[in-house]
C-alpha cells in the first residue's frame, strides 16, 4: 500500500512540475482570434474593406489634432495624400495658356493656345 500512495502522489507531482502553464496554453491563440475578429468587424462597420478592393475609388477628408487638413484619395492601386493650406498660390492676375479637356476614361488633355 505504501508503494501504491508513493506512486501515485510521485505521478501527480511530476505532472505539475513538467508543465506548470496547462491550463492556459491556448489563451494567446484565443485572443489572437479575438483581435482579427475585432478587427474585421471594426473595418466591415466603418466600410474600410472598400479600400483594400482595386476597383474602388474613395476620397478620405482627415483633421490631425494641429487643424491640420489632409485630403487621402485612393484610385484603383494609387493613393495620393495632399496637404490642405491656407495660403494664395500665385497672384490675381494672370494669361490664359489653354484649354484642359476631361475625356470619358477620366484622362485631361491640356491644348495650348497658339
């Protein structure tokens, strides 16, 4: 009898000792899976998956904390960032160069004047 408690008690014992995290092995891959479901049903809320599509076209209008404006415009592969400021660019007066076309497809063409 004494053989059989020795045991027994030596098994369990060794048991704790090998492996001390047991119980709490699978919590990172548990919130790893909680964080992309956090995520994708923040993007899905906000609409953001468009911007991940390369047919989509979106204009973003941002503020920084500065009153800073920022214009993100994506078209297709390409986006663009341009900085909004207040100053004049260039004066009142000036010449006409031309005239600029916008065809179909989304492309200008600039014709100067002769």
């Amino acid at each position: 009898m004494k053989y059989l408690k020795n045991s027994r008690l030596g098994r369990l014992g060794k048991a704790k000792q090998e492996d001390p995290l047991l119980g709490v092995a699978n919590l990172f891959d548990v919130a790893l899976v909680f964080i992309v479901a956090l995520l994708l049903s923040l993007m899905a809320t906000y609409q953001i998956l468009d911007f991940f599509s390369e047919k989509s076209e979106i204009t973003i209008v941002k503020k920084n904390e500065n009153g800073r404006m920022e214009i993100i415009t994506k078209k297709g592969k390409k986006v663009k960032v341009e900085k909004v400021t207040d100053r004049k660019i260039g004066g009142e007066e000036g010449i006409k160069l031309g005239t600029a076309y916008q065809l179909k497809d989304g492309r200008m063409i600039y014709v100067p004047e002769e």
